[in-house]
C-alpha cells in the first residue's frame, strides 16, 4: 500500500447514472418521496471506515452538494443490528507509513465535511455502537435516532491519537465544553441514554425500530418545501457561528431569496385553497 494507493483509484464499484450508482462499500436506497438511505455496508468488519468508504462518501455527499437529483433528505446508517460505525479500520492502518496515514487522514478530513457541509438535511439512524470517527460521523449530521442499546465513544487518545474527523468541534458545540473534555480526554464509552440526555441523540428507539422512525420523519421533512428546509438549514448552521444580531441579518437574507420562488407562492395557495401543497423545488 502506498501514498498514491490510498488515494487514487475507483471512487465507485460500477459507474451508473444519478444516485442509483453503486459503490464498494455503500449501499444506497432512493424512494420515490425524495429520501435517500446511504447505508454503511462493512458489516463483516462492524462497518470500520477504510480508505475505500472515505472515496464513497465523498463521492455520494460532493454530487448531492452539487446536484442532488431530485433527493430532499438523506439517512446515514449501518448494515446489520449491532454497530453504526466502530471507526477508522485499523486493521488497514496496521504497518503504514506516516505519509500515507496523513494522506489517508487528508481524504477522511474531507469526507467529514462534506457530510458536515451537505445542503440537504442529513439524518443519522444509529443502529448500534458509534465508535470513535463512527460518533463524529453522527455528529456531522444535522441530528440522530438511536438504538436504545447504543453505545458511543471517542476512542482516540487511547491510540495515541486525537479526534480528527471534526469531534474536537462538534462535540462540544452539542454537549458542552466542560461535558466533551470529560468523553474525548477519558475515551469512556457512554451509554443512548447518556447520549440522549446531552442531546448527542433526538430520540431513543427500541431495537429493529430506528430506521423506520427516522425514514417517518424523514418523509416529513421531504414533503415541505426542499428550498425551505434547505435555506432554514443554511440560517441554522451558519447563524450559530455569528453573534445574535449578524445572525439575525444572516436569516433575513435567506429569507429573501424564498419570496420570489414557486414553492412560496404554491405554499400560500395551498393553504388558501385547503389543500396539500405540491412544492418541486423552484
């Protein structure tokens, strides 16, 4: 394995049109509500992140920020009953040499922030445990529902390393400062109810029940109207990192640009005409 191996080769396993193409260790599902399941599909290795899943992920979140071919909301999950995502495959790593676990990092960098970045509403539905980049995967999504028997960590700094996939960031921004020095500095692992309670998760699910209540809501936010939610998302995400009254400037511009769609207008008609609405996403 070398520097270029890891990040050259075949983005997908078979090269198809629109978000139906498939990948080596994805497997995507796309309804006709205008969701889109991205499923990590390692289950034989507890759906570790190698460097083939960091080219897929890119791949599927750089085409949805540019094009998203109809798709409203994404679910990020796992296959199988038990893990999310346990992490980086370390099995990989094991023998590499430092330019190609830098090159190897350089890519998972941008994998994280295109799931952090996408413009659609991402949700995580946490099957089972999320380890170490497995949890800062969840947290680049715009929230989760998890398995009632979850588990949650960040690992790293009892590898002699650090949260790199956005954790140090994202984390405290949810559970606070004080609460995520305690998890990334101890590497303890917690429990759903403990991630519930510090708001890493919306909602707990009983077992075989999380992908279902997610897709339901889901489907809720698929039917409102895409540029909405997308303009609401953008005020959302990038509000919080301005002070009170920039930010409230911020949301009125995304505000604006909603007035002069067709979405508005059906909206308002709609409800005039006691109906549901048929928004198409102009």
């Amino acid at each position: 394995m070398t520097g270029v191996a890891l990040m050259q080769g075949s983005t997908k396993a078979e090269q198809e049109d629109g978000m139906t193409r498939s990948y080596e260790t994805l497997q995507l599902e796309e309804s006709g509500d205008h969701i889109l399941t991205v499923r990590l599909n390692r289950p034989q290795v507890a759906n570790a992140l190698n460097t083939q899943m960091g080219r897929d992920l890119l791949d599927v979140f750089s085409s949805l920020a540019v094009d998203p071919e109809g798709v409203r909301c994404v679910i990020l999950t796992g296959s199988g009953e038990k893990v999310f995502c346990a992490g980086a495959d370390l099995k990989e790593r094991n023998g590499i040499t430092d330019e190609q676990w830098l090159a190897q990092h350089a890519l998972f960098e941008r994998t994280f922030r295109s799931i952090l970045d996408c413009p659609l509403p991402v949700i995580a539905a946490i099957n089972g445990a999320a380890f170490a980049g497995g949890l800062e995967m969840t947290m680049c999504c715009d929230f989760s529902y998890a398995v009632r028997t979850a588990r949650f960590a960040l690992t790293e700094v009892t590898l002699g390393i650090m949260p790199g996939g956005c954790g140090t960031q994202t984390l405290p921004r949810t559970v606070g400062e004080r609460r995520a020095k305690e998890i990334i500095l101890t590497g303890t692992p917690f429990s759903a109810e403990q991630a519930h309670a510090w708001g890493v998760v919306n909602r707990l699910c009983e077992p075989g029940e999380v992908y279902a209540e997610t897709l339901a809501v889901a489907r809720r936010i698929a039917g409102n109207a895409p540029l909405s939610v997308r303009q609401a998302k953008l005020s959302i995400h990038h509000g919080l990192q301005m002070d009170l009254r920039t930010g409230t400037y911020f949301e009125v511009e995304a505000y604006n640009r909603l007035v002069l769609t067709q979405d508005r207008q059906e909206g308002i008609r709609a409800f005039n005409e006691k109906r549901r609405p048929e928004f198409k996403g102009r």
